[in-house]
C-alpha cells in the first residue's frame, strides 16, 4: 500500500494507568524539532530501552539527529544560543543514571523555555521579541502531548497564552508605517500562566522516580489517573515507504489472474498492510509488515533510533516493539527481501524456522506482541506472501546461466563464480547460491561475518540469501555493514584468501549485479498511474473481500478489513492530486466504516447494503477521480 505514516514517541508514566488511542494515518510530515527539544525526546525515548543505550544517548545531544534541518547539535546550539548550564545534563550522562538523565534534561529544555520567554520581554524590537516566543513555543513542543494528554483544561489555558504572547508582542510595521508596540502587560501575563505551569510540573527539584520515561507534568505522574498518551517515534525516525517505490511482481498477476478473483489471498494482502495484527506500539504508529518490506522488497529507508543502528535494519526483538520478547542484546538486522518467498525457507536470518506459517505467527504474536492470529488469518497471509516473485531479469535464464544480454564482463564473473577456489574448501560460490536453484541452498552457514557470542559459540550461522534482485537491496550481509556488492567481493577475497585478481574481482563483481539485477525493479508513475490509483486500486480489491465474508457472517475478520481499509483510504485521499476528488474518497472510507458498524451492531441487512452502495461509488469514481 501507498501510504505515508507519521507517528509519535510512544510515552508511558509510573504510578498512572496509561492507554493508547488509534494510530492516525497522515500524508504530512513531521515539523522540525529544535535541536535542544530533539535530543530531550530522544532521550526519553533511548531512556525506555532495555538495555538503555547510553552511547546513543550521548549521540542524541553531540550529534545533530538523523535528517535534521539544523547542521548544530544539540550541547553546540545551546552554546551558541543559551546561557543555561549543561553541566547537570554532562554529569547525568556521565554517571549512567537515567534518572538524574530525566530530571536534567527536563529541566534544562523548561528553563530554556524560560530564557526565551524573558528575552521576548526585555527586547523591545517586536521581531526580536516574535522570534524568542517562537523559539519558546517551539522548545514547549517537548511537553504538549504530556500536558494535552495529562490536563487538557491546563493545554487549553496555555494555548491561550501562547496566542496572547504572540499578538502582543507589536510590531515594526512596514517602512516604519503601522508600528505597534508591545503589550507588556498582556505579555507578563500570558508568560505567567505558562510560567507558572513549568515551575509546578517541569522545574521541580525532586522528581517522582520513573519506570517509564515521558514528557507527562509531574503533577500527572503523582496523582495515579488513567491517562492516555499519544503514541510517537522520536525525532530522526522514518517509517515512510521508500522512494523510488519498489515493484510489486505477484505470480497470479504475471498469468493474467485479478486478485478480486482470489478473496484469500486479497485478504492476506489487506492484512500484510494492516498494523491492526500487530500490538502496541507498532499498532498505535501504524507499522505493518509492509512497512519494513514494502511491495515485498526491503525498506531501505525505514529507521527508528535506538532500534536501528542504520536505514533498512531493525531490531525486533529489542525492548520496544514486545517487552516480553526483548532478547536484550542490540542487535539490529538488515531488513531481508521477501521476493520468492516459497522459494526461499527456512526462515529467519539464522534459518531457525522450516515453517513459513510458523515464521509468520512469530512475528506477529512474539516479535510486534500482537494477539494469536486465526487460522484464516495465516492461511491468508500465507496465501498471499507464497504469490511473492522474483523481478524478472532479461539477463538470466530460467536456469540461472547469464543470457547473452549480459555484459562481457559479467560473463567471466560467471565462469569464476562457478570455479572450485582453495580458499572455500575447493568448492565455488556456486556451491551454497546454486544457480537452478533461485541462487541459493535452503542451509544456513557460518562465513564468519558475525563474532561467536561466546567463546566456542556456534551462533553466527545464516541462512544463504539468494542472489536475485540483490542490485536493489544494499547494504549487504545480516547487519548490513557491507555496503556494496564490489565490498561483498573484497571481504570473500581478503577473508578467504580466495587470491583474486583486481580484474577478477570486478568481473565477479559484474557478474554478482547481473544478477541481482532486473528489467523493471521500481514502479513508474505517471500523470494517469499515480500512487493514489495504485493505493486506490489496492484497498478497493482488499475490500472485495467482503463479497466472501458477509454471506459468512464473519464478524471478526470482517471488522478488521473495515477499520483497516476505512482507515487507509481516508489517509490515502491526502495523496490525490485532484482536490477536487477527495471529499468523494473520504465519503467512500466512511461508507466502508459504516459497513463495520452495522456489522458491530449485528445488522446484517443494513452492512451489507452500505457494502453494495461503497462498490456502486467505487466503480463510480475509479476513472474520474484521480
């Protein structure tokens, strides 16, 4: 699915209940975060990681953080535009202790909002002045979903007073005509309401010890309510889909077969775009299995801080997605590709499942901490996940011999591919990625690209990747820390003392990115094939489904298509280029949600006419609305 996800630090609180509300789906990014008020959300995001990675930690407030539109980090901006000591904030850092960490940061990031809020009172230039109760309201962004989801009469209150601070700060008019002066009165009013609320909640000299880091008023913390906090994901993160869009090659679609004809395996495909399978946090922010591997490909762009050591890893067995799974040990890996699945198994980086159902259920119960699937539930995703194929390539024969598209150069690379070397034990390279057999041996092998655990530890043994499509897939290895195929041919070489030439290794280079190559690897958008079409065409086939589900009566499966689908469409509408269309997209998403509350409702008669009158609209709109 097309879809752009924006998300929030996930924050819990000790001593209050905290639940989460539904992930909002949004075409729109994220503002950018200052880099102080960056590196504060940060920490308490990495602060609620078990273990807590301390050297990331310091990163959040030496470094400016990923994608950042600041080229500061956060100690150097506060050098350069604050008077406020990080000393407490080095020394908490220095002694490892989290709590001191929180209190610190947190009261640096309030004070700092002070510093602004008193700059705009002592200028009397209004742009001097406009531009600190910026920069202050800016710094309160650290807070406002604590204090929204604490107090929401208190958020109210200081809304207001950021609305007087901003009007009342004058203005120097144009050409010197309209000048206005500053309402001081007004302003040391507004300052005091939001003042007043720092020093109670944030400002504090002694906070209530925290299980869980968040950016919740103090007062909130001690008062032991049921609170529910926004979830999010800390500044640097990307969940987006990756750009160029990878192709999505289905088996049945290649002979001429339409998905609403297969309503298993449409209904496996809605699930392998549903977060609803999964638990919290990866439910609330939206996260799906098409998230890490989008059209069936990887995501190289997909990064969280503290779970992914670089784009296009993760760690799912860390403390954020499943506590109860949390291996502790970093451990990020480099997203696989899924193209080929059924011929791909076992399954996992270290091959430890033969059963691609069993894989599957792990990921979604033990990996993300989602409920036990149904059985319809896997039987469908596994219908659909066994449909992933290789790109085609016009370079490779069904064999896996080089066609004589190929380049010379990767020619030669195949006869050394195929040689006997001393350096592997007199076997080639051919031997574990067999050519007729999709380029790999369905084994796992220990190369040596991953340190034993322990000494005399036989754990480093990986599952043989195929070799197809591998042109797109960069960087290479489990972790990821090769970053090209040329770098995959020196560390054999240098490893193995395979004793290569420098014009051998460029040939086995060429030879590994024919290959890994393709005709078509992206999909191609254009004025009449837009994403919203290719997004509008997806969802409209999930839906299908329904023709299937309803005359069952089946409630459950048919409540996660619709709050999934009915969902998605509404984001997807932000995506159309026709403005003008998308109020009838949005009335078709509600539509679908009234199926799914008719069906809650045990209305049987009147969920399946709002069915028929969404596939009316549907087919309606399909070539005008676009």
């Amino acid at each position: 699915m097309i879809r752009r996800l924006l998300g929030f630090v996930i924050f819990s609180l000790t001593g209050a209940m905290v639940s989460f509300g539904p992930a909002i789906a949004t075409p729109a990014k994220e503002a950018p975060w200052l880099p102080d008020a960056a590196a504060y959300r940060l920490t308490l995001f990495l602060g609620n990681l078990d273990p807590l990675p301390w050297d990331d930690v310091e990163a959040a407030w030496s470094e400016p953080y990923r994608n950042s539109e600041f080229s500061a980090d956060a100690l150097t901006w506060l050098g350069e535009k604050s008077d406020i000591e990080d000393g407490p904030l080095l020394d908490a850092m220095a002694r490892r202790d989290r709590q001191s960490l929180f209190a610190a940061a947190t009261r640096l990031i309030a004070l700092r909002i002070e510093e602004e809020l008193g700059r705009a009172l002592d200028v009397d230039d209004p742009a001097s002045a406009q531009q600190a109760v910026r920069t202050a309201r800016e710094l309160y962004r650290a807070f406002a979903d604590g204090v929204a989801a604490a107090d929401p009469e208190a958020s109210r209150r200081i809304g207001r007073a950021w609305l007087e601070l901003n009007s009342s700060t004058g203005s120097a008019g144009v050409l010197g005509a309209g000048t206005t002066p500053p309402d001081r009165e007004t302003m040391v009013t507004a300052r005091a309401v939001i003042s007043d609320y720092l020093v109670e909640n944030y400002l504090v000299d002694d906070f209530a010890p925290r299980q869980q880091l968040s950016p919740l008023p103090e007062t909130a913390l001690l008062s032991g309510r049921d609170i529910e906090v926004p979830p999010s994901l800390p500044p640097g993160s990307d969940i987006f889909d990756q750009d160029p869009l990878p192709l999505l090659v289905l088996n049945f679609e290649a002979q001429g077969i339409d998905e609403t004809d297969l309503p298993l395996v449409a209904y496996g495909d809605m699930l392998f775009d549903s977060a609803q399978i999964f638990g919290s946090p990866a439910r609330d922010l939206g996260i799906a299995c098409s998230t890490c591997h989008n059209r069936s490909d990887v995501n190289q762009r997909l990064f969280i801080p503290g779970t992914s050591h670089q784009p296009g890893a993760i760690d799912v067995d860390g403390a954020f997605f499943n506590p109860i799974f949390n291996d502790l040990r970093d451990d990020p890996l480099d997203i696989p590709s899924l193209r080929g699945l059924r011929f791909t198994g076992p399954y996992g980086r270290d091959g430890r499942f033969a059963s691609l159902r069993d894989f599957t259920r792990n990921v979604i119960v033990n990996e993300f901490g989602g409920a036990e699937p149904t059985p319809f539930m896997l039987d469908a995703l596994l219908a659909y996940m066994l449909e992933f194929d290789f790109l085609p390539n016009s370079m490779l024969a069904a064999d896996g011999w080089l066609t004589d598209a190929a380049p010379e150069a990767a020619r030669r690379g195949e006869e050394i591919f195929n040689r006997p070397l001393a350096g592997l034990g007199d076997r080639s390279c051919a031997s574990c990625h067999v050519p007729d057999g999709n380029f790999l041996d369905r084994q796992s092998h220990d190369i040596g690209s991953a340190s034993p655990a322990y000494e005399g530890a036989r754990a480093s043994a990986f599952d043989t990747p195929t070799l197809l499509g591998t042109a797109y897939t960069a960087p290479y290895f489990h972790d990821g820390s090769l970053p090209t195929l040329a770098a995959v041919v020196d560390w054999f070489d240098e490893t193995k003392s395979l004793d290569l030439t420098d014009a051998e290794r460029s040939d086995l280079t060429a030879y590994l990115e024919a290959v890994g190559s393709a005709d078509e690897p992206y999909e191609i958008f254009d004025a009449e094939n837009t994403s919203f079409r290719l997004a509008f065409s997806e969802l409209t086939t999930f839906a299908s489904t329904l023709d299937t589900l309803l005359p069952r009566r089946d409630a459950e499966h048919i409540l996660l298509l619709t709050d999934t689908v009915a969902a998605d469409l509404s984001a997807d509408a932000g995506t159309m280029s026709n403005l003008a269309g998308r109020p009838e997209i949005y009335a078709l998403a509600e539509r679908l949600a009234q199926v799914g509350a008719a069906v809650r409702a045990g209305d049987w008669e009147t969920a399946e006419a709002h069915w028929a009158a969404f596939r009316d609209a549907a087919a309606a709109i399909e070539e005008r609305a676009f």
